[in-house]
C-alpha cells in the first residue's frame, strides 16, 4: 500500500495580513515498507506536511491516499479512526500522560475505540519488551529521557500501525539513547512498517531508503540511500 | 471508548487542587442539606414532643413560654391557673381528660412534674414499660431515661432546675418518693422527667392535696393556714408525717373548699369542634389563657422556616460560585491541558472522547464533593441534634430525605450541564493548532 500526496497546498494568514504558504508540495509517494526521512530548516513545513499527511492538518488544496483510502476527503470520524488504525506517532517531547503507569501510557490508544484495555495488555507488554522499557509499573514521570521515547514508541506502536512517523525522535536524547531509539524504529520497519522519519540526525537520515528536503514548504528531489 | 483513565491519570497529578475544589463543593452542599435536614428535625421532634398536648390551658401571658414550660419543660415562671378553672374541667361537657402540670421541684436536674396517673400512660395510650403507675401520694414514675430504678427512693430538691445555689433551692428532706413505674419513651423532654401525683407537689409545698377528706395534711393545714409565710420546712416536715401514711384520693374530681394553683392544665378535648370551643372559652376567661400547642408550634416553624429560608438562598449562592470558581479553575486548567489533549486527538482519539475526558473531569469532582457534602451536612446535623438533645431532651430525628438528594442533585445536574462548557472548548478545538502551539 502507498502513501501519496497529491498537489498539496497550505498556507496561513499572518499578522500582517499577508499569507505565508507552508506547503507548496506536488507529489509524493511512500511505498509500503519504505524508510522515508524529512529534513529542513526550521519553519520549512515539516511538521505541518507530518500532520497534513496523517489527516491532523485541513489543507487549502490536495489529496492525500493511503492505498485507496482518500483521508482528506474522510470525515472527522472516519479520519480519528483511520489514524487510531493505520498511524503510529512518535513525538519529539514524547507527550507522555504523567500519573499514568508506563503501561496505563501505552495501552491508551485502546481506550479510544472498541478495543479495550484488557484484550490488548499482553500486546501492550510484548512491545515494551520489544523496546526495552523499564517495569511497565512505574509512573512515567519517574522515568529518564531515554527510557520515555521507548515507552512513546511503544504506544505508537501498540496497535500494529502500517505507517509510522517520528518527529525529531533522538533529537531530545543523547547519543547513546540517540542511537538505542534508531536501531528501535530500524527494526521495526525490517517488519513491513513505513517510516517517515522528520530528523536532522545525520546518523539516523544516512540509515533511511530515501531523504527529503524541504525548503519553504517545497520538497527537493529524493535522496536515495547508497 | 473510556476516558476515565485520562479523567484519572489529570486528577491523580492535580490532587491537592482537586481535592480543594471538592472540599468547597462538599460544604457548599452541607450547608444546603444540613439547613433542610435541621429544620426538618427541629419540626419532628417537636411535633413529636407536642402530641400528647392537644390544648394547653395557663394564666394569662406568654404562650409561647407556657408551650416550653409545659411541653419542653423549660423552667421558668409561670404564674398559676386558679385552682377552680380545674375544678370546672372536671364536670365540663366537650372534656374528655385533663391533667394539672405542676413543676417547681427536680431531682438531680431532673424537674418533677406533679400530674395525674392518666398522663403517665397518656390515658393508655402509651403503657409503661415497667412497673405500674402511681397509686400512692409519694410514688413515683420516672420517665424513660432517668436513671433511678424501680423502689429507688429520693428526696425532690425545691427548684425546676438544679442551680447548685442554697439560697434558691433546698431540699424537701422528709419527703421520700418511692419509685414505682416507668414511662414509655416520649422523645422528648418528658423522658428526662419524674412524674408525681399533682397532690403531693401541692402537699410538699403546704398546699394541701386538692382533696376534701380530712387527711392529716389538710387538717394540719387547716389550723395554722394563715399563720405562716413561705415556712416550706414546716411543710416538709408535716408532709412527711402523712407520707405513706392514709390513703389520699389521687385525681380529678378535687372537691377541697380550696383547689391550689398551677401552672398549666393539658386538656384532651372529646371532639376537634370541643378544642375549639375550649381554647375560645379559656381564651375569653380574664382567669386563663389557652393554646393548641401545635398552633404555637407552627407560628415558631414559620419564624424558622424564614431564617431557613435566608440560610437555604445563602447556600444556594455559595453553590453557585463555588461551581463557578470550579469552571473557572477548570479553564485554568485547559489552558496547559491543552496540548495534551490535542496529542489524544493527533493519536486517534475521537472528539468525543477529550470531551468526555473534560466534562468527566468536572462531573466527578461535583458529583464526589455533593456526595460528601450530604454526608457532611447530614454528619452535622446529627452533630446539632446530638448537642440539642443532650441540652433540651429533645429527640430531633435527622433524617436524609428526597429533599437533601435533590438539593445535591440539582448541583449535579447543573454541573452536568456547566461542564459541558469546556468540554466543548475542548470539543471544538483545532488539533493542528493545538499541537504547533
């Protein structure tokens, strides 16, 4: 299945009355299972092209497909669902719930839905296995940095998405951590997730399939990886 | 979907907040049902404590005072109803019992009512539960609660109340009541009570017994009635020459050429047009005054039901700013909430479901602080009541009604209703902008 934004168009009014366009985007196509990274000074429409292609951005003008899936022309609803389904995110401030244990954080998205907390709590265990999470028990406000990006990545991962993007995710990490939460999102596109990676890590962006830049809202040719 | 755990894990890192807020709604909500439930008390208990009074016969002046002196048993002076006025009960048409209150002595604190043995049972309505009434001049019944057993002996002190002064009160000291029965539980004062033939308090006090035959008392009386003052001693000493000595009619009719005084006579009227009659008559006679102690009751309801009902809009204005300082914290809130709400919607959760998670936030918070606040305002009443009973004798039965739950459950309701506001803030808001924000 692919990923393609079609002749995307997104601007906002500033202060000044003027418009600033955002994303000025022709065509893009993410096949499945591909590693893709987004880089670019910032302000350069990363994170507004992250969301536009999650179906969290309204665009002025465009399509974006997933498959056969048009998710700009879903309904709210239907778009919540398709993302809760299809998408996993990984933020860059990890946007973790204090007063949450670490498997209260990760089992969230099943509360969303129908899914339920008890049908997915061995899932929820299996994944923070996977990424190597301390005790799912503690309270994530006790945990370090390092450790809650895994926890992060493991509740964007909780519902077996397709797509997964990450948004600076080792940008806020040491580079011990750095290079721990890399191998993690590597080893889970070897299992058939397409990564969209927003990074400015030169370790991480020499790793992907393939490497865009954007530049006021525009993307440059591919990158392809050696 | 189920938010709760997002509505938990907010108020988990906000308790002391949280806990301060549903601290404000509980009293607020406290005060309301405690007001309704006291008011409620006050009514029953002394309703309760008025029922065997159906009219209230006295000497002219306060009505109010001869409805506590005589129903709640608060002491005080009451000027005495002439002898005579029982005498023409007792042959009245529309009468179908009277009994004479007559105070003045107490044991222990406990005040000593001289009556009749119909009123110890309340003409057999109301059996003792033990023993049997009195049949003697110097037998006792106690109420409930007094703490004097069956055969007990003792000595009335001269007073209503134990004052623990020796210029006011002394005692009768050869005069020895025997104990011989007590009283069903009234709730009221009345249970704190020793009850007595109304002929031995006129005879402990050199009255006489009310009574024609020539007891020893009367005779006595008869020959030195003039030639003394306020000689109780004496009169203590002569009563104690007749105590348990001949039998002494107990009970209406007194036939003696002079009936003493009292100070209050609770008639039973045969009939509802009876009362009216009487309490008209009694009213119109210069002698009495009389009362229908229910009617008296109402009028002080009504004075309480008006400062209850300024304390109930009082209550009812701290609900109101308590809810609105509770949506104005709330607002506070959302502000920093607000990116982590937009990170539920950018994880797929519906908008539904961080409206849910707001208005549950508000919802639970109003719904815990009204549920303590019943328990609260009911916890104080009983804690009023307790101190009223403990002070008067009066059983105020606090109860927790339909009222009280639904004094609670219209704040519940509007904070149903309130906490939709920045539930649908939150609602309504742009994830993108939320989250680039």
């Amino acid at each position: 299945m692919e990923l393609e934004a079609i002749d995307l168009r997104l601007s906002f009014p500033q202060p000044d009355k003027s418009v600033q366009t955002v994303l000025d985007i022709e065509r893009l196509s993410i096949a499945q299972a591909r590693t893709v990274g987004l880089t670019g000074p910032s302000g350069a429409g990363k994170t507004s092209l992250m969301y536009a292609l999650t179906g969290i951005q309204p665009l002025d003008r465009g399509t974006v497909r997933w498959g056969d899936v048009d998710i700009t022309g879903l309904g709210q609803r239907e778009c919540d669902r398709w993302r809760r389904i299809n998408v996993g995110i990984v933020f860059q401030n990890f946007h973790l719930f204090p007063g949450m244990s670490i498997l209260q954080n990760v089992t969230l998205p099943a509360t969303f839905g129908r899914t339920g907390i008890a049908s997915i709590r061995d899932r929820a265990k299996e994944v923070l296995s996977k990424v190597g999470a301390p005790d799912h028990r503690r309270r994530v406000e006790t945990l370090s940095r390092g450790e809650r990006q895994r926890v992060g990545i493991a509740r964007a991962l909780l519902l077996k998405p397709r797509l997964l993007f990450a948004d600076e995710p080792t940008a806020n990490l040491d580079a011990e951590n750095a290079e721990q939460v890399t191998d993690l999102l590597f080893d889970l596109a070897a299992e058939g997730t397409t990564l969209f990676v927003i990074s400015h890590d030169r370790r991480l962006l020499d790793r992907l399939d393939t490497s865009f830049r954007l530049e006021r809202g525009v993307l440059s040719d591919p990158e392809e990886a050696a | 979907m189920n938010p709760i755990p997002v509505t938990f894990s907010d108020m988990r890192t906000n308790a002391a907040g949280i806990i301060a807020i549903v601290a404000l709604i509980a009293v607020a909500v406290a005060l309301g049902v405690g007001i309704s439930a006291q008011e409620r008390a006050v009514r029953q208990g002394g309703n309760v404590a008025a029922e065997p009074f159906d009219v209230l016969i006295g000497a002219p002046g306060s009505t109010t005072q001869l409805l506590f002196s005589s129903v709640y048993l608060q002491p005080a002076a009451l000027d005495l109803v002439d002898g005579e006025v029982l005498r023409e009960l007792a042959g009245r048409e529309g009468v179908a019992s009277f009994t004479p209150i007559a105070f003045g002595d107490n044991y222990r604190g406990m005040p000593i009512i001289g009556t009749t043995a119909g009123f110890t049972t309340l003409d057999d309505t109301a059996p003792l539960v033990e023993g049997t009434t009195f049949a003697g001049l110097y037998e006792a019944v106690v109420g409930h609660d007094v703490e004097l057993a069956l055969g007990d002996e003792f000595t009335p002190v001269h007073g209503m109340i134990e004052t623990g002064e020796e210029q006011v009160e002394h005692e009768h000291d050869h005069v020895h009541y025997h104990v011989v029965g007590r009283m069903a539980r009234r709730f009221s004062p009345w249970d704190q009570a020793i009850l007595v033939p109304v002929e031995s308090v006129w005879s402990v006090h050199g009255l006489g017994t009310g009574h024609e035959e020539p007891s020893s008392i009367a005779l006595a009386m008869a020959t030195e009635e003039g030639g003394r003052a306020e000689g109780d001693e004496h009169e203590d000493e002569r009563a104690a020459e007749h105590d348990h000595g001949g039998p002494v009619a107990l009970g209406p009719p007194w036939s003696a050429l002079h009936i003493p005084g009292v100070p209050a006579i609770a008639v039973t009227p045969a009939s509802i047009r009876d009362a009216y009659v009487l309490r008209t008559e009694f009213r119109n006679d210069p002698r009495t005054t009389a009362i229908f102690p229910a009617e008296v009751l109402l009028e002080l309801y009504a004075l309480i039901g008006d400062a209850s009902t300024v304390l109930a809009v009082v209550s009812v204005a701290t609900q109101v700013l308590v809810v609105g300082a509770v949506l104005l914290a709330v607002f506070s809130a959302l502000q920093q909430k607000r990116e982590a709400l937009g990170v539920l919607r950018a994880l797929g959760a519906p908008r539904v479901y961080v409206f849910l998670a707001v208005w549950l936030h508000v919802v639970l918070m109003v719904l815990v602080g009204s549920a303590l606040g019943v328990a609260l305002g009911w916890g104080v009443a009983l804690g009023i009541s307790a101190i009223l009973a403990e002070r008067t004798g009066l059983v105020l039965p606090v109860l927790i009604t339909g009222k009280e739950i639904g004094l609670a459950g219209v704040l519940v309701a509007a904070g149903m209703i309130l906490a939709a506001i920045p539930a649908v803030t939150v609602y309504r808001q742009s994830v993108s902008e939320v989250l680039r924000s």
